[in-house]
C-alpha cells in the first residue's frame, strides 16, 4: 500500500531541491491551506526520499508535462499562496511541468471580459510557459466579439467558459454558435464544471455546479467540436452520458481518493483525460499525489500528462 505521507513528503523534496537553486519567493506564511503547510514544513529523512523520487523520475514519470487547468491573477475571496504568474510558473516548474493552460479568475467576475483577455493574452505573450486560454459570458450581448478576439487578435488556442458563475444553462442557442465558430477555428473549449465546492463558498455567493446534461445533445451535433469539461467529479448516471460523447475530454483535478484517478480512466478512456490541477486554487502538488496513488502504467502516465493534451492542441494547429 502507498504511504500518503510518504508521497507529500517525496513531492516536498522535490520541490524544495528545484526551489533552492531558482530561488523563487515563497508563499505567503499565512496561507489558508492548511495542506501546503503540510509541504513547505516537511522535513524528509535523509537519503531515503531522494533516492525514490531520483529513480521514480528514470522509470515511470514522462520528462515532460503539461497542465491543462490553471487560472492567473487573484481569486477575490481570499489570498492563494501562488496568485502570482511567476511563483506559479516556478512551482509547477519544479514538479516537471513545462507548459500550462491558463484561463482568468477575473474573467468569472468581470463584466469587461475584453480587458480580462487583452490582460490575459499580454502576461502570457511574456512567458511561452503560459498558453492563454480567454473567457467568454454567453450572457453578454458582444460575446462574438470576444471569442473572435480571443481566437483571431490573441490566436488563443482555446476560450474557457464558466456557465454557472454568468448565469446561463448549457441548453440555450449560443452554445451551438460557439462550438460551430470554435470548431471551424479548431480551438478548445473548457466549461468549468465548478471552480469551488459549494461546502466551502462564500454564504453571500453560494454558485452551484454546471449542470452538464444539455451539453450531451449540444455536442452531438458537433462532431469535429474539441471540448475539455474541467474540474469535473464524476456522479450519477450523467458520468455515463458524457463517456458515450467521445468528443468531450475531462481532466483531473477533482477526481477524489487514491483510485479516482484510475476509476475513471476504467469508465472513459486513457486518451480523454488530460492532467489539470486547479491550480493557485488548489496547490499543485495535490493532484500529483493522486497521480502517484493510482500506480498508472508509465503509457498511461504520459498519456494524461502529455499526449493527450499535446494532440488536443496539434489538432487545431495541424488544421489551421
């Protein structure tokens, strides 16, 4: 059986050996999370941690990896320890990822979703780490305007929605005109199936997961459509719905338990689920752990933390 601790404790080694030699700042000593305290104070035995994480790196983790589920700037109910693009970067850095899929907090709150993305497109037009990935609001009346921008002006590879957070089900016109227009354009779209628990949200802005069922006969109409469902955890006789669409990937950031991981690639298939962490709002390393828990062969590792979401993305650079 894993040691749970022994893996926060492996993941805290690592990150502390990369941290020393790009001496990046640290989070904040206040910080809310109680499980990244966790990481930062461990203290692993000498020897021992090194050796397994070192030859874990040799046989069964791909060198590279990409996360397909981190969001920039701040989240207005309180402070993450890695709101900032660069201690972000550095942190999933020093767990081996080299890319990231980065979408906006501000761009669930702000009405002026034009700015969000100008500022999104510009901080990540700085670091090639980050693949900028712009909101859209069906609800507003230019949202054309955004995506074409997003798509054309800032040539994102994909737009992320938030249908619970602006208000709008899955089942209205505009969902078809927006995957007809993605499509077309060969880009991804991300619907966030939720971005926090509702056991954990501000009283005064209690927001519901996304019902996802409309979505099942939206995309069949879609066939060439390139949809990724984020932050999903599986439930209920929906999860089978949204297997049989193969057009939908989903990654893995809320996929609970030592097994989740496993479970659900059994239920879907090794190549629709791309790695994402949810990250600042979740700390990197958790995610990873669970990776590690589900003991995945080394073909399947490399296939949620790079493959999928590298052939993902060449579908539409390959068709433009």
């Amino acid at each position: 059986m894993i040691n749970r601790r022994h893996l926060f404790l492996s993941v805290a080694a690592s990150t502390a050996s990369t941290a020393l030699q790009a001496k990046p700042c640290e989070p904040e000593a206040n910080s809310p999370n109680a499980a990244e305290q966790q990481v930062r104070s461990s203290k692993p035995s000498e020897g021992s941690i090194e050796k397994t994480e070192s030859s874990s790196k040799q046989t069964d983790e791909p060198p590279d990896r990409i996360d397909t589920n981190v969001s920039l700037f701040q989240w207005p109910f309180r402070k993450l320890p890695l709101d900032e693009a660069q201690k972000l970067k550095l942190r999933l850095n020093s767990l081996g990822f080299k890319q990231a899929w980065a979408g906006s907090f501000e761009g669930i709150f702000q009405r002026d979703l034009r700015s969000v993305n100008d500022r999104l497109a510009a901080i990540c037009a700085k670091d090639d780490f980050y693949q900028p990935f712009g909101s859209v609001n069906l609800n507003a009346l230019d949202w054309k305007n955004d995506l074409l921008r997003c798509l054309t002006d800032h040539q994102m590879p994909g737009i992320r929605l938030h249908p619970n957070y602006h208000g709008y089900d899955l089942d209205r016109d505009e969902v078809n005109e927006l995957l007809e227009i993605t499509s077309k354009h060969h880009s991804i779209v991300q619907i966030a199936s939720a971005v926090e628990d509702t056991r954990t949200q501000n009283q005064q802005f209690s927001v519901p997961d996304t019902d996802l069922t409309p979505l099942i006969r939206k995309i069949s109409d879609h066939p060439t459509a390139q949809v990724q469902i984020l932050n999903y955890r599986p439930r209920g006789n929906i999860a089978q719905k949204l297997v049989s669409m193969r057009q939908l990937h989903f990654d893995t950031a809320r996929l609970d338990g030592t097994d989740g991981i496993a479970t659900w690639i059994k239920q879907t298939s090794p190549d629709r689920i791309l790695y994402g962490s949810h990250a600042p709002f979740l700390i990197p390393e958790a995610t990873l752990i669970r990776m590690r828990e589900s003991q995945l062969a080394p073909e399947t590792q490399q296939k949620l933390f790079y493959s999928n979401a590298d052939n993902l993305a060449a579908a539409g650079r390959n068709a433009s």
